[in-house]
C-alpha cells in the first residue's frame, strides 16, 4: 500500500497518477496534521494498518516563504520528522522531499524549515527504510502558484502588467512534476542504497534564458523589466553539479520548452 500525504499538491499529485494502477491511499490533511504529534501517530500505526511492505510518501509541505513561520516549521520540519522516526516501529518506507538548496546557505524561511529538517534528518541513526530526495524547481499537474517565479509570469502575460526581476543570471533545473516521478518510480531509486538522493541532470539554465524565451512565446517581452531589482545573495550562479542517477538526462524534458507548453495552458485560461 502506498500512503500519500499532500496528495494535492504538484509532486503528490504526479506520484499519484503515476501509482493510479496500483494500490493508494490519500491521507487527508486534517489527519495527517495530527500525525504532528508522535501519540497521534503511533497511535494510526498500532492499528496494523501498515506494514514494512508499504511506502509512506511525505508529499505535504508549504512552500510560500511569506508563510508563517510557525506552518513552515509544522509542515516541513515536524511532520516528516515525527513520521520519518515514529514509523520505523513498523519498518515501513518513508519518502520524504526536500530542496537542493537545502545544501546552500538559506536566503528566506521556506528553505530555513527545509534546511532544518535535513539537519535533522542527517543527525538521526541511519533508518535504511527512510530515503530523503533533493529537488529542483518542479512545475506541472497544478496551476502556476503565484508567489512561485511561473506563477508571476503567468499572471503578467495574462493581466498584461510590468514584470520586474533582476539580472536572472541564477542557475536552476526546472523539472515537470510527472518527470520527477518517473525517476524516483521507474529508476529504482526506491531500493538504492543512498540515503538522500539529488534528482538532478547537471543541465541548469539562466533564469534570464528562461524567462526571456518564454515572454518572446507569448509576444510579451516589452513587459518584461530585466535587471530592474537587485540580484538575492546566497544564490547559485556558477555551481554546475554532475548527475548522480544513471540514466536520468533521458527522463527530463527540455525545460524551456517543457515550461512554456505548461503555461500556454494557464495563459488561455486566465488563471481563474
């Protein structure tokens, strides 16, 4: 059986396609929420409902910085803390996701709360049923969120308003969501031998490249500002990282291409 907490957002929703066939179930929030508390939790487990055949994926978390910092910690640090060690009575598998920024200096409280429980995560004894996957920026299956960089490109292609960023001259690897699951699903990442694994195909682009191309898509790009803010500090802007998985370069889309199919969408629709 395989449990799936956050199953609405965008990589819980693409794992749960993708495992449509086979057995799922959605843990509801309001439940999940509760499994905060190790009590609550333990408690679920002495049900028997889950044995060490079965996988928990740790889908849930928040990841607006402006988001209070008491649910950032709730959601990204707490719940798969508590779930990644209460569950180990039950020799059950845990899949928890985090950031590949988790390995930089943090510049806003998403990336605190993600930081923090890699901290933690690395600090516990090795659980062999826990595996921990690092990940880019992913997009797909959900509507651009608007405090996310696609999501305020969207909203300026549609509204027509101003879009102002800095230099863009940031590195990042934009992964659809259906992707990062195929290569946690099919690659057999789920019985490697790694603790945490980085989904990662060494192939970044420039933010500026990316936004650029995808303006000039839509006939938009006089309502781009590029350099019209200051560029963030501790960002990434030369560190290039060879892939760690086998094969994954075949598993990503082009990107640029891949983020503007993903936007047509939402643009015809008005993100309504």
């Amino acid at each position: 059986m395989n449990y799936i907490l956050g199953a609405s957002g965008t990589i819980g929703a693409a794992i749960g396609q993708l495992l449509a066939d086979e057995n799922v179930i959605t843990v509801p929030r309001k439940q999940y929420l509760g499994w905060v508390h190790p009590p609550t939790f333990l408690e679920f487990l002495a049900k028997g409902e889950v044995s060490n055949e079965d996988t928990i994926f740790v889908c849930a978390g928040a990841t607006n910085p402006q988001t209070g910092t008491d649910l950032l910690d709730l959601l990204n640090f707490q719940l798969p803390k508590t779930i990644a060690e209460v569950s180990s009575v039950t020799q059950c598998r845990v899949i928890t996701f985090g950031s590949v920024f988790e390995n930089f200096e943090t510049s806003n409280n998403y990336l605190e709360s993600k930081r923090k429980f890699f901290r933690s995560f690395n600090q516990q004894e090795a659980n062999q049923h826990h595996k921990h996957f690092q990940l880019h920026t992913i997009y797909g299956v959900n509507k651009p969120k608007p405090h996310m960089l696609l999501g305020q490109i969207a909203t300026s292609i549609v509204k027509k308003s101003t879009f102002h960023m800095s230099s863009g001259l940031q590195l990042r690897e934009y992964w659809h969501a259906l992707d990062v699951a195929r290569v946690i699903l099919g690659l057999g990442l789920m019985n490697d031998d790694r603790k945490v694994i980085k989904v990662s195909s060494g192939s970044p682009v420039q933010l500026k490249t990316l936004v650029l191309e995808t303006f000039r898509h839509f006939n938009a790009e006089h309502l781009l500002r590029l350099g019209s803010i200051p560029d963030p500090i501790n960002e990434n802007y030369d560190k290039i990282e060879a892939p760690e998985i086998d094969g994954i370069e075949r598993m990503m889309r082009e990107p640029i291409r891949g983020v503007i199919s993903y936007l047509e969408k939402y643009s015809r629709e008005g993100m309504q």
